[in-house]
C-alpha cells in the first residue's frame, strides 16, 4: 500500500510549494531510535515528526538514505533502491512516515543516490562477473593502461574523492571498475540506456508512493568523459575536473530526470553539486525556463564564504542577482558532511546566523540538531565508524552525526533506550529539546521565533533583497515589497568580536525591533549591536 498523494500546490502562481520553504534534513540514523538497537530508524523519525510541524513549523523534511545496503558507507552504497533497509524499517514505515508528514502538513524530499551504487548490489555483482553478463555494460569499466606492467595499471589520472586512484583492478573481469567515492562503490555508466531506465524507474517508485521530491546526490558526477581522457592537471580540483566529470553532458543526464518527475505534478528536484564550484556553474543547472534541468541546484556558498560582513553581502548580493527570475535561491548553513555550525562560528555566531539565514531570500536547508546548538564530538578511536576517517584521517564526519538528545532520560538523551551508535557528548547532552522548549532565550526558541516571524511577514518570502555593508563588520540585508501590501524589513548581522553602534543612516528608517538573536543584542535607544548579534528591524 503506497502513502497518500503530496498535499496541494502552495498557489504562487508560477512557482513550486518549495519556492522559499524551509526544509530540515533528517539523518535518520541520529534521529530517533524506535527499537532500542541504537540507531535511528523511520518509526522514530515518525514519532518525532510533530516536533519538526507543531515546535519548529518546517515545511518539508529531507531524509537522507534509508535503502536497503551493506552500511559500509551509513546508506549511500546501496543494494537495492527500491527497498528499506531492515535497520530503519520497511516499506510500511516508510509509508507510514510519509503519510503521517502529509497528515501534519509537512512535504518529504527523498535523498537520491544515482552515481553508485555497493558493489554487494546484484546490478555490480553480475557486471563483474563477465564483459558479455546481463548487466556488462552498467558501470564503467575500462581495460588496463597500455602495457604489460604487473600489477595492471589504472587506464587514467582520475582520483576518487576520498583520495588515491578512482579506479580498482577486478580481476575475474580483468578490467578496472571507476569509482569516484569509496572503493566499494562503483560508478554507474548512465549512458548506457538499461542502467539509465533502471535509474529512471527507481525514481518513480518513490514518486508514486507519494514523496515530494527527489534530492539527487553529487549530480556533477553523473556524466564522464566516454573516451576516458586523462586530466590535464593531475592535482585537478573536481570543480576544474574537464573529463571525470564531463559538464557538456551532464544537462542530457538531469534532463532525463526532469523529465521523470515532470510526469508527476507538484514535484522538485534538487541536486547536490560540488561545493567548489562558481556561483555560475552552479545557477547554470537550474538550466532554462524553456528547458529546465534542477529546481534547485544546491548553493553551498555561505559554507565556504568568511563569516564577515563584506564576504558575506557579496555572496549573497552575486547569487541572488545570478538566479534566474524565473527560478528560486537556496541557502543552507549545515548538512550531514561538514563541521557543525555551532562548531564553526561559536553559539553566538550560530544564533546569528540562523537570523541571517531564514531572513534571506531563499529556501532554506536546516541540519537536524543546528537548531538545537549541537556542537561536534569528539569520537575516541574505538568508536570511529565512518570510512572516511580510516581512508583520510581527519576526514570522518562521525563528529557532526552524533544523535539528538531528545530529553534528560538515560542512557542516550532520550535518543534510544540503549547505547547509541555513536556517543550524543557530554556538551550536547544538555542541549536537550526538552530543555531548550522551556528557556524563552534558547536556540530552538530562537529559531522557533524565526520561524513564526518568517510567516507572519510575506516580505520574507516574496520581497526582494538587497545585501550590503554599509560599515565595517555590519551585514545588512534590506527586504522589501510594493505588492499586495507595502512591506520593508532591515536585518543587520554584526560580524566583529566588538560591540558596533549602527549610524543612524543605515537603519533606511527601521528603528522597532522585531526578533534579536539574544538577550540584550540590540540596544535601540544607542543603536548598538552586541558582538556576534542580529536584529530585525521594521
């Protein structure tokens, strides 16, 4: 039985429900644990789901992998996409998490793995066995560099992300396999017209049991260079990459997606793109509006911009002017892959840049625990599980994906009734949600208030933006809107370690404060902004 179908459009005339969301990324293993094994699955995500509705009043729910895999990568190598694996649930929970989001108003975004897949996946097991198998052809193989060398020789330069040759020897094929990521996950050729369908058909499985949209993984590997070129530069950075990854095809390869879930009303489609990769390259996959490729090609600028007032104006002044009027920006501040934002900028620069980030023009991408000031963890060595960190030390990112601590009850914060599967901190352990629902100057208070401001002011979602630095260390953004109804908010993000007495000019003529980002941030009657503080003002 498949889960009811997505809600309603949003009735913006032209845009999709997504066009200034915000959506909240759940990490299901670190969520909530439902069966006392130590790892979170879809019941306990379900469980939780009036919190991200009723207490933070998200839109929409993004949820990493939770297919059928061997786990060596936590989801992302996957066996089957058309199955859950037995540790978050089965297809009845998943349905059942659907069903009961769409109950509560909320919209589900699927994370999508279409570049790999584990190399326990039957597809793989097969193709290895012989270059005339049913499935030969799925993934990209290539015979040994020219020569006799003994061991064979990788055919080019590519490297994987996680570091040393993209390429492993196979020797009952006596071929190379590339793999772009980890070793134990090999590329799938999506050029091959079976393997691409196989890709085309999972994507509808998901949309027809009702989810909202699809989250694509690292969409710019999904084209290479069919001839296999070396790299000119042997160090390429993946956003120089000219043949690894092969742009002048890619807009084939998502266009075959857009066109699945066009045949589904009211969907998205999101894609994950290297964060290196210019404001332009990455605005240039939304494509057009006569051919459009991504809704959302994801904008992992703010992770990479300083935290300083003119970095921060001129990265969203430039994405904000280069997004096509017809398409919609997108911000994010966190995922599963990088240091908390608590870690980064300290509790006072998280608190505000939350302001800054729901006060933006944009739909916003939230990491589950941010709101709740989560810090990372130190994992001792015996603990360690992710393989990154065993391929690149120092790489691993069990630090950011520790469990959320739900409450004061042992012996995981409310998290499992057992010990979880990797420790929720001494620090964060007090960071409980039920804690912080009680403290008016909280984190997740803060962000709650956010929350409800950004709805109780439509200029926040349709009114356009300007970003500036009007004086040193102060970030500036103006939103305003002439229609239906004139409207015009000042948000002032002060990025020093010193207090900044704001000139009277750069209020545009806003002096009543409407949310600061602490305690005492703003002083009105002296235009001051505390150190590391936000205001908004009307």
């Amino acid at each position: 039985m498949t889960a009811e179908a997505p809600l309603s459009a949003s009735g913006q005339e032209g845009r999709s429900w997504a066009s200034g969301a915000v959506v909240y990324q759940v990490y299901p293993r670190s969520f909530a644990d439902s069966d006392g094994d130590g790892v979170g699955d879809l019941d306990g995500a379900t469980s939780r789901l009036p919190y991200l509705a009723d207490v933070l009043s998200v839109d929409a729910i993004w949820l990493s992998p939770v297919y059928r895999s061997p786990m060596r990568d936590f989801g992302y190598d996957i066996t089957s996409f058309t199955e859950v694996d037995p540790l978050f649930g089965d297809l009845a929970a998943f349905d059942r998490f659907v069903g009961r989001a769409h109950d509560l108003g909320l919209r589900v975004i699927m994370d999508f793995v279409p570049n790999h897949t584990s190399d326990a996946h039957p597809w793989f097991v097969d193709s290895a066995t012989s270059r005339v198998a049913e499935h030969a052809d799925w993934y990209v193989w290539a015979d040994p560099a020219p020569g006799r060398a003994d061991p064979p020789q990788p055919p080019n330069n590519w490297r994987a992300v996680t570091g040393g040759s993209a390429w492993r020897w196979v020797s009952q094929r006596e071929q190379f396999v590339l793999h772009s990521f980890l070793p134990f996950q090999p590329d799938l050729d999506l050029s091959h017209p079976p393997a691409r369908e196989a890709i085309h058909d999972a994507m509808r499985f998901w949309l027809d049991r009702g989810v909202d949209g699809l989250r694509v993984d690292m969409v710019d590997f999904l084209a290479k260079d069919p001839l296999l070129r070396d790299e000119p530069d042997e160090h390429y950075r993946f956003a120089d990459a000219e043949h690894h990854l092969d742009r002048q095809r890619l807009p084939e390869v998502l266009r075959g997606f857009r066109d699945v879930v066009t045949e589904y009303p009211d969907r998205v489609l999101v894609g994950e793109v290297n964060p290196d990769l210019s404001i332009e390259e990455t605005v240039a996959l939304h494509g057009t509006a006569e051919d459009p490729l991504l809704d959302m090609p994801f904008n992992f600028g703010l992770l990479r911009t300083p935290f300083t007032a003119d970095a921060l104006a001129a990265h969203l002044d430039a994405y904000d002017r280069a997004v096509p009027a017809w398409a919609w920006p997108n911000l994010t501040l966190g995922n599963h892959d990088v240091s908390r934002l608590a870690s980064r900028l300290g509790q006072a620069g998280a608190r505000s840049a939350a302001v800054l980030l729901l006060t933006a023009r944009a739909t916003t991408f939230l990491y589950n625990g941010d709101e709740l000031g989560l810090t990372d963890v130190d994992i001792p060595p015996e603990l360690v599980q992710d393989p990154w960190e065993a391929r690149t030390p120092g790489r691993g990112r069990d630090r950011n994906r520790s469990p959320l601590p739900w409450d004061d009850s042992p012996p995981a914060a409310g998290f499992s009734a057992t010990a979880p599967w990797l420790p929720v901190g001494a620090a964060n352990s007090t960071r409980t949600v039920t804690r912080q629902r009680q403290d008016p100057d909280s984190m997740l208070s803060l962000y709650s208030e956010l929350l409800r401001l950004r709805r109780s002011h439509p200029v926040l979602l349709d009114g356009a933006q300007r970003a500036d630095n009007p004086q040193p260390d102060l970030l500036r953004l103006h939103r305003q809107q002439d229609h239906p109804k004139p409207a015009s908010l000042v948000i002032l993000v002060n990025t020093a370690d010193a207090d900044t007495v704001v000139e009277p000019s750069h209020l545009l003529g806003h002096r009543r404060p409407l949310l600061c980002s602490g305690p005492a941030a703003w002083q009105n009657e002296t235009r001051t902004l505390r150190a590391r503080s936000a205001v908004v003002l009307r």
